[in-house]
C-alpha cells in the first residue's frame, strides 16, 4: 500500500507543479492579448503586433506542458487565456486584412474559440465607437456586417452556459450598433 501512495504522490507533485507554470504562463498570455487589444484601440498596431508575438511565443511553449496530462488542457486561466488570445488576433487580423482569421499555429478548443470570436463583436463595437467620434465612419457598416456574421455563425451551435452569456452578448452588440448606424445616418 505505501508504495501505491508513493507513487500517486509523486504523480500529483508532477501535476501541481504543471498546473503552477501553466496559470503563471496563462496570466501573461492574457495580460498580453488585453494589451494587444488595448493598443490596437488606440491605433498602435506596431504594439498590438509586439504583443500578440509575445503571447504566441508563450502560448507555443505552454501548449507542449498542457499536452503532458489531458487534465491540464481544461485548467481555467489556461482556457481564459486562449480566449482572449483569439479574441485579441482575429480583432488585430481583421482590422488588417478585413477578413477573419482562421487560427491554425496553436491548439484551440472549440468553446474557447468560439468565446473570443463572441468577444470581437464587442471590441468591433468599440471600434464604431470610437471612429464616430472622430467623425471616422467609412467601416462603420461593415464591422456591423462582420459582427452579424458570427452572431448568425453562434446561431448554428447548441449553446449552454457561458457560450449561451457570450451569444446574448452579441445580440447586445449588434443591437448598440445598430444605434450607431441609425444615429449616423441621421447626421
């Protein structure tokens, strides 16, 4: 019997001192992509690209100690930082390019993915915000476009629980955008 303890505690040292680097690496993964989404609100893309760099790098990193025990691939601060993550590169790519971006150089989960995807309708909002008030309204209609998309892709999932919160949510975008537009066009 001892040796069975022996072993189960030496298999839980391993998993804590996993879990330890991954929350430690998730904080700053998701202090990175708010400060990458921060920057690009400003329109300081050259930040914004620095930042997302950073986090990739960790994230690449982080993402061979979480593929060591399936348990640590649902670890909560990890789960928050892919979110984030994703919600900070598609809003950075997007606002490129003009499309969005299909993350493929890191593992994601689905329901993470899909909640920063629910998340960029928010900072597309934002962004109306913010380019009306500089009297700036030539993309209003197309981030109103982008976020009805994937309101209308979400509408195609089952969602329950925070997914189901994150969906609400981008109703409420669409609906304060709408606002925007109306507001807008009444100028």
């Amino acid at each position: 019997m001892n040796s069975l303890f022996k072993r189960l505690k030496k298999e839980h040292d391993i998993y804590a001192k996993e879990r330890g680097v991954i929350i430690t690496t998730s904080r700053e993964i998701l202090m990175l992509s708010k400060k990458a989404i921060f920057s690009i609100h400003r329109n300081n893309p050259k930040d914004a690209a620095k930042n997302l760099a950073d986090a990739e790098q960790l994230l690449t990193k982080l993402q061979k100690n979480v593929s060591q025990d399936e348990c640590l691939q649902y670890e909560g601060s990890y789960l928050a930082a892919l979110e984030e993550y994703v919600e900070a590169k598609t809003l950075f790519e997007y606002l490129r390019t003009g499309h969005i971006p299909i993350i493929s150089h890191v593992s994601i989960p689905y329901d993470a993915y899909l909640s920063g995807l629910a998340d960029v309708t928010g900072e597309l909002l934002r962004q109306m915000v913010l380019q009306t008030t500089t009297g700036k309204t030539d993309n209003l209609k197309r981030y109103y476009k982008t976020a009805q998309e994937i309101t209308a892709a979400l509408l195609e999932f089952d969602l329950t629980g925070k997914l189901r919160q994150k969906f609400d949510e981008t109703k409420r975008n669409l609906k304060s955008m709408e606002q925007i537009l109306y507001d807008v066009s009444l100028r």
